[in-house]
C-alpha cells in the first residue's frame, strides 16, 4: 500500500485495466525500459508536441467561435505556434535536428492544419465553444477528484483534460490523440478509464467553480484520420456528433447510470490493486512473454 499510495491518475488506471502485471512492474517495481534519445520522433513525443500545439493556439481563442475568422489567416497563426512549440522542443533537447525531423515537420503541421479545417467547420455547427485548454485536476493543484472506496478509504484521482467547451451551460469533454482512440467496446468493457474519470471530475470539480448544469458528454478526437469517437450523455445540436450506443446504451441511459458504472469501475481497479491482483494472462494489450 505504501508503494502504491493513494494518488491514481487515469493513465495509470488504464494500464492495470489492460495489463495488471505490467502496471506491477512500472508503477510498483518502477521498472521502465531504457531508450537513448533517437534522431526519428517516437510517438508519445510527437503526441506531446501535438497537444501543446493545440493547447496554446485553442487557448488564444477561448469563449470566441474561429469560424468568424479568415481561415487562411488562423493557418497561418497554427503555423507559427507550431514553430514556437517545435523550436522550444529542439533546444530542451527532446528533438533531434536531422532530415528525419525536417521531413516529419511538415507531415505534423499537415496533421494539424485538418484539426483546425474541421474544428472551423464544426464550430458553425453548434452553440459551444472552448472555455479551457490543459484543465488540471491533482494533488499538486490542490484540487484532486475524490473517491472513497467500500472500505472506506479516501483515494485522490489525478488528471489533465485536454480542452473543455461550454454553451454557457453544460459542458462537453474532448481528448486528443495521435493516431487511435477507445471505441464503445472498451468503455463497455472497462479498458477506457480516461473518459469515464474525466467526466467524472468535470461534473464534481469544473461545474463547481464555473456555474454549468451538466456534462453534456465527452470525445475523443483522433488526429491522424481527423475524426471525433463520441460518447453523449446529453444531446447537443451539433450534426457532426453522432451517438453510438451500440455497445454503451447500458450504460449510457442518463447521468446517475454513468456516474454509477464509472465509480464502480474505478474503485474496482483500485481495489484490486491494493489487494496485489496482478494477474499474468493477457488482457488488452498484455504481452503473451
């Protein structure tokens, strides 16, 4: 238990969920594999770089709709906000400056530039708006998410939401990543932990201190094929959002059914966590060695 503690962060949950006794050996043995720095971009860092991107130009247009904009003059801006974030990368050391990076550069900012055509597009589309970029909620902000588990005991649930928009009243959740997301089969299934949580410290944290009625839902958008994997507790007037209760209408029948299996499904994981179930059979993505 001391190893362990009583932080969790919905990464970390998310790799118990999909590999126990992996999660054992980065999170409790602290065991991590040794990789020198490489001239070709690994994805986590290219990923990183994506979401900094996206966090600094979005966070130059909160509470404003981009669409009232020229489109060729915010291209340009992405353009030199990607340079910025790329130039800091390149002095901190976490790229290498070799043709590999000269050719992945404009293979990013290509990626980039179809988040922000279709975000222009999908904008006209609905009443909501971005509100905040990098949302933090932790224990090193003083404003971790709570859950007591059945035997009582307090555990804090630590995370980062990508971005959160607002129609004045409810909320909607948004998630980048680089080239794959979670489907309804893996919220069903319990291997999506980062939704279920985020959501979670939206409706107890973010609504408190910014006056929204509800969480209207959360997605996640999926830079490499331009596309947005949503899961709708609410509807919202938006033509691009589609609901696809193929595998989550259980679940997904209204707010208390929601809160309820994403309680559940957390405390579980934490639960056998500390009871050392650290299982070897592959689940997820466990490897079979």
């Amino acid at each position: 238990t001391k190893q362990v503690g009583t932080s969790f962060s919905a990464s970390a949950l998310e790799l118990y969920a999909a590999c126990p006794f992996q999660y054992l050996g980065q999170r409790v043995w602290q065991q991590q594999e040794f990789a020198a720095l490489e001239e070709q971009l690994t994805p986590a860092d290219e990923g990183d770089l994506l979401h900094q991107v996206l966090a600094s130009f979005t966070g130059k247009h909160l509470h404003s709709k981009i669409s009232q904009l020229p489109l060729e003059e915010l291209e340009q801006e992405l353009e030199s906000v990607f340079e910025e974030v790329a130039q800091k990368a390149l002095e901190q050391g976490k790229i290498v400056n070799s043709l590999l990076w000269q050719a992945e550069a404009p293979r990013l900012l290509s990626m980039l530039k179809r988040w922000l055509r279709y975000e222009y597009k999908d904008q006209e589309c609905w009443s909501f708006t971005p509100c905040a970029v990098e949302w933090d909620f932790s224990s090193k902000n003083g404003k971790p998410l709570h859950l007591r588990l059945s035997d009582g005991k307090r555990v804090s649930l630590n995370g980062r939401v990508d971005r959160i928009d607002s129609d004045g009243q409810r909320v909607f959740i948004t998630d980048y990543k680089r080239s794959h997301a979670p489907g309804g089969k893996d919220l069903a299934a319990g291997f999506d932990v980062q939704m279920p949580l985020y959501i979670l410290a939206v409706a107890g944290l973010y609504r408190l201190y910014n006056g929204a009625s509800g969480v209207a839902g959360g997605a996640y958008f999926v830079l490499k094929d331009g596309e947005r994997k949503s899961f709708l507790l609410e509807q919202v007037d938006n033509k691009n959002i589609t609901d696809n209760k193929k595998y989550t209408k259980e679940i997904i029948q209204g707010w208390d059914s929601f809160q309820s299996f994403a309680q559940k499904l957390i405390a579980i994981y934490i639960e056998n966590i500390y009871a050392g179930k650290f299982s070897v059979p592959p689940k997820k993505s466990c490897s079979e060695y």
